[in-house]
C-alpha cells in the first residue's frame, strides 16, 4: 500500500454544509492514508467555493453543563490503563516513558486559561498536518473551528487534546450535533508520537466525555481506504442511504468530500 504523510482533497460544498477531509497517518494507532494528490508542498492552497459554511448554534451552558464544566476543568490525569499502554508504546522504541499524561477539553470561545496555549498547539499541529483551506473571503476554516477567528459560526466546535509532558501529542476537533448525536470532523497526531497510542487514548476519552452526556451515536467521515481501519479498530460501520438522509435532513453535519460517512453506537 501507498502511504503519504499528508493527503489533501479540496473542499467542496453540497447542500451548503461544508465537507471536509481529514487525514491520519498509518501507525498503530492511525488509519492508514493513500495519496489522492499531489503533496502539500507542491500544492496550492484551496480556497472554497462562494457558498459559506451553514451558521450552526452554539452549545448552550443549560444544554450542556458537564460538557462545559469538562472544558473549564482543566488538565485531567488519564486512567493508568492508558499511561501503561503508552509507556510500553515508547519504551519499544527507544523512548522515555513521559512523568505526566493527560486530556484537556477547550473552546476557544472560553479561551484556554486552565491549559494556556494548547489551543495555538493544537493549531499548529493541524498547520503540520493539513494544507490551510481557504472561504470565500480568505479565512482560514481550519483555524477559524480552532480559534474562531473569522466569526462564531464554530462556536460549538470543542478541541480535544491529549499531552505528554506538557506537550500535545494529539488532538481532535468534536462537537454535539443533537441531544443523542455528535461529529467528530477533523483528527491528528503529532509526527514525534506516531505508533505510541496517542489517538487511541484521545479518542476513548471523548467517547467517555459523550457517554457521560447520554449520547449515543459518534458519526465521523472516512475515506475508501480507511473504512476497514474504522470498522475492525474502532467499531464504526458505513452509513446507509437512508440512514445518511435521515442525518441530513435532521442534523446539520460537517461532512468531506468524496468520504464515506460512518457511525458508531456509543
């Protein structure tokens, strides 16, 4: 199999949702990535068509408060299961064991006084991850669900991180779609903790944050060459097409171009 560090596709617009491509690398914890095109430093920033992503509403405090209560907690220590899991990851291969793991949930709209900086860090891994994707107006939509920097229209996007030592090893971009429904739109690890279990211990921990908020189904987007990964490693399964118009039509979801939606039963 062909895998590339960093597979982009344009964004495209359908039904005025934006559709977005996310990409992670083939280690043990990662899916792996066929190039689709050419490399991101021989590729040229792609800018969105003229329509503009839908307007989705902020989470509301009353909806919401574990969640929000999560977000302005803190750094929480990971359960020792998960430290095991990556210290034996790291000592097979050469590496320290880190003093300190743990998992931060942030909003930019709260900012990031309790992890100062972990917003920009997670904004700088993605930078390494993803060529920028470009709006209309030249806003960069990426960083604009990070930081919300053109606007409030992610205002409801939550940042999830996981840090060794301080430092972000990966990161997930998650939001509740309904009272039973959340995305998790957009994913990545850092080059340094490839094959350390990093993205696995992330996502446990935000499928435990949405467990303990009642809801039921993760949806995420996959492409081709990921699905079996999603399905044998995470238990997700495709989405038929009744199921995917029933979501359409009653949520409003962030979706990528040419990708397969998937979901998991919580």
């Amino acid at each position: 199999m062909s895998i590339c560090r960093r597979t982009f596709l344009p964004l495209r617009f359908i039904r005025n949702r934006a559709r977005w491509y996310s990409a992670f690398n083939d280690r043990e914890d990662q899916p792996p990535v066929r190039a689709a095109v050419q490399p991101a430093d021989q590729q040229p920033a792609v800018r969105a068509a003229d329509q503009q992503p839908a307007v989705r509403p902020a989470v509301q405090p009353h909806r919401f408060p574990s969640l929000l209560k999560s977000v302005l907690t803190g750094r929480t220590e990971i359960p020792e299961y998960y430290k095991r899991l990556i210290e034996e990851k790291r000592l097979g291969r050469g590496l320290k064991g880190p003093s300190q793991i743990t998992f931060q949930l942030l909003n930019w709209s709260l900012g990031d006084a309790a992890a100062p900086g972990s917003l920009e860090e997670a904004n700088k891994l993605f930078k390494q991850r993803f060529k920028p994707i470009y709006g209309s107006h030249g806003e960069d939509l990426v960083e604009n669900m990070i930081l919300g920097t053109s606007g409030e229209e992610f205002k409801d996007m939550l940042c999830a991180v996981l840090l060794l030592d301080g430092t972000v090893a990966s990161t997930a971009l998650f939001r509740l779609i309904g009272p039973k429904v959340a995305e998790m739109p957009l994913a990545a690890s850092s080059f340094d903790f490839e094959g350390q279990a990093v993205f696995r211990c992330l996502f446990d921990m935000i499928v435990n944050q949405l467990t303990s908020l009642k809801v039921t189904t993760l949806i995420i987007p996959s492409c081709e060459i990921t699905k079996e990964f999603w399905r044998d490693r995470y238990g997700f399964s495709i989405v038929s097409e009744e199921e995917k118009l029933f979501y359409r039509e009653s949520y409003n979801m962030t979706e990528f171009g040419e990708t397969v939606l998937m979901h998991k039963k919580l």
